[in-house]
C-alpha cells in the first residue's frame, strides 16, 4: 500500500527514531509500503519517518539493476573518503542541493528475517545509505547542503518536466 508521504517540517522528521525491539508482521508490512511508497514518488531512498513511523528503518535501491537494500537498526561501521553531489528528498519537494558525503560507508543492519549482515557501499550507494540513517537520527539533509540548485540548474540536469 503506498503511504503519504510526510513533508518538512513536520516533527516526526526531526526526532530520533526508535529500535525495533520484534520484526513482526507490522514491521513486513511497513517495509512492503515504503518499497511501494518510494517506487510510487521516484525515489531512490525512504526512511520509516518519511511515511509517519518513527522506526529505526529504512531501504535504498542500490546499483544499476536498482537492487533493494532493506535496513532495520542500521549502524555505521566505517566510513572514508568524501564527495560532494546533488541530493534530493521525498520529503523536500524541489530542493535540490550539493552535499558532502564519504565515498565509503560500511554498515550493519537486521534483514527482514532478522538476520544480522555487514555491507560496504561506495559512491553513489554510500550516498543514499548515509542519507537514510541520517533520517533514523532525526538528521535532515537540508542541514547539510552546502549549495542549493536553482531551477535552471536542474532543468539542465534533468530537463523539463512534464
Ligand atoms: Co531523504
């Protein structure tokens, strides 16, 4: 089911995200919905605030293929390097801005078996994994833009919508 998704600056967005405690049915479900949910709007990214849940859960689609990464108490292990590039947020509607991020991140997390697994991502995937735990510690990427695109910019970027 695709859910609404919550805008800044709602509160929820703000505030530290609790532990899952039991990966549950509600807890499967929530994850199928913000999959939904994150196809439904276009993004690459959601964390379970942006759909009012204030839970220590997120995904990221990863990669070309686009693979889904399904994060529940994530922690960052390791991070290295650092990159500036363009971010946007299903929560932010048209801001788009330069923001630095490692180029490395290394984490941990439980799947939806509860599974505990380690991954490393680079680039591009360290990007919308660190923007996502962001998200779970009430960390806005707005806070972090260091230069913010104006509309012409992102026309040349990425055309005109339709
Ligand atoms: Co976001």
């Amino acid at each position: 089911m695709i859910r609404e998704i919550v805008k800044h600056p709602n509160k929820v967005l703000s505030e530290k995200t609790k532990e899952v405690t039991e990966i549950n049915e509600e807890i499967i479900t929530l994850l199928d919905d913000m999959y939904e949910t994150m196809i439904e709007y276009d993004g690459v990214g959601i964390a379970a605030p942006q759909v009012n849940v204030p839970l220590r859960i997120a995904i990221a689609e990863l990669g070309e293929e686009g693979s889904i990464l399904e994060m529940i108490n994530p922690t960052v292990l390791e991070t290295e390097g650092s990159s500036v590039d363009i971010e946007g947020c299903l929560s932010f509607p048209g801001l788009f801005g330069e923001v630095e991020r490692p180029t490395y991140v290394k984490i941990e997390a439980h799947d939806r078996n509860g599974q505990v697994y380690q991954l490393e991502a680079t680039d591009f995937d360290a990007r919308v994994i660190l923007h996502e735990i962001d998200h779970l510690d009430g960390i806005l990427f707005n806070s972090k833009i260091t230069r913010v695109y104006t509309e012409e910019e992102l026309e040349e970027l990425y055309g005109e919508e339709e």
